[in-house]
C-alpha cells in the first residue's frame, strides 16, 4: 500500500477528542474572588449567536476533515485540519477573554476568570492535531517556524489587544511583572 494513501484514525480520533472536551467540560471557571473556586462555565454556555455558529462550524469541519483522513488522507485534507486547528487555538483564546470581559462588567473587581479544562485540552489536542498534519504533510523545519511564529503573532495581537486583561493569568503576571522578569533570569 503506497504511503500516501495509508489510514490515518490519529487525526480522527483527535478531533473527536476535541470536541468531546469542548462539549463536556468546564471551558472557564468564574469566582467572585481568589480564595473560592466559582461557578464552572462551559463552552456551549458561551459561544452565542453568530460566535457558536462558527466555532461548531470549524468544529464540525475539523471533524469531518479528520474523519476524511482516516480513508484517504490527502494534502488538501491535511492542510484544512492543519488550517482549521491553527485557527480554533486563538479563536478559543480570544472567546474566553471575551467572556471575560462580559464577566467583569457586572462584577467585583477582585473577580477571577480563570481557563479551565477543556481550554487547556483543546489546546494541547488541537496543538497534536496540527503537528499530526505537519508530520503527514512532511513539513519542512522552516514550514514549521513559520506556523509557530504566525501563531505567537495571532497571540500576541490578542494579549496586546487589551482583550485579556480580565483572564485571571493576565492579572496575575500584571501585578508581578517585576517578579517575574527576576526570577526568570535566575532560574534561566
């Protein structure tokens, strides 16, 4: 059997993971203060309108791009679950800074929103998915860069939007900016 036209369950499985996650666990976590855990939020909680639109959209194509694959995994195929998961891992940062902000109008200003499992999942499985799709693609080193530096500038333009200030993480590393710049030189 030729190389190419080898099945693939991996991509699959991943993206079934995915939206499993999304679906079944808390997407963020809100507490009128650090000292209590709050209230879980999940992600179909969130996603409104013409946002839940889309991102079950991008979902719904990851999967069935995924499920694609595992018959006959083309490079066309490839490079939509390559696209499509590249775009969800900002896509999700920037949903959940939004609730965020949705958040603390009406809140205390001690009030935390904090990401919670299914964030972090998604991420990392969407995070596989894409180098999944980098491996069959055969993706060359600067290939690779590229995508990464083009993600860190997708995140970048998110945090330095103002956007995330509400996340709790945000929050934190403002007050001790100082710190932490101190201590990673130490310990680098």
């Amino acid at each position: 059997m030729a190389e190419h036209s080898r099945r693939n369950p991996l991509l699959a499985s991943l993206s079934v993971l995915v939206v499993a996650v999304l679906l079944g666990l808390p997407f963020l976590r809100v507490a009128p203060n650090r000292l209590v855990s709050g209230q879980s939020v999940y992600f179909s909680s969130i996603a409104h309108g013409s946002v839940w639109l889309l991102l079950t959209f991008l979902c719904v194509v990851l999967c069935a791009v995924a499920l694609v694959t595992v018959f006959r995994p083309g490079r066309i195929w490839l490079g939509l679950v390559l696209a499509t998961s590249a775009a969800l891992m900002p896509g999700l940062l920037w949903l959940a800074a939004s609730h965020a902000n949705f958040t603390a109008q009406g809140a205390a200003s001690i009030a935390r929103t904090s990401f919670g499992s299914a964030f972090w999942l998604a991420v990392v499985l969407l995070a596989f998915l894409a180098n999944s799709a980098l491996e069959q693609l055969r993706a060359t080193a600067l290939q690779r860069a590229a995508l990464g530096v083009a993600l860190l500038l997708c995140l970048s333009a998110i945090l330095g939007s103002g956007v995330c200030d509400n996340l709790s993480l945000v929050r934190e590393y403002s007050q001790r900016a100082g710190d932490f710049g101190l201590l990673l030189a130490r310990h680098v």
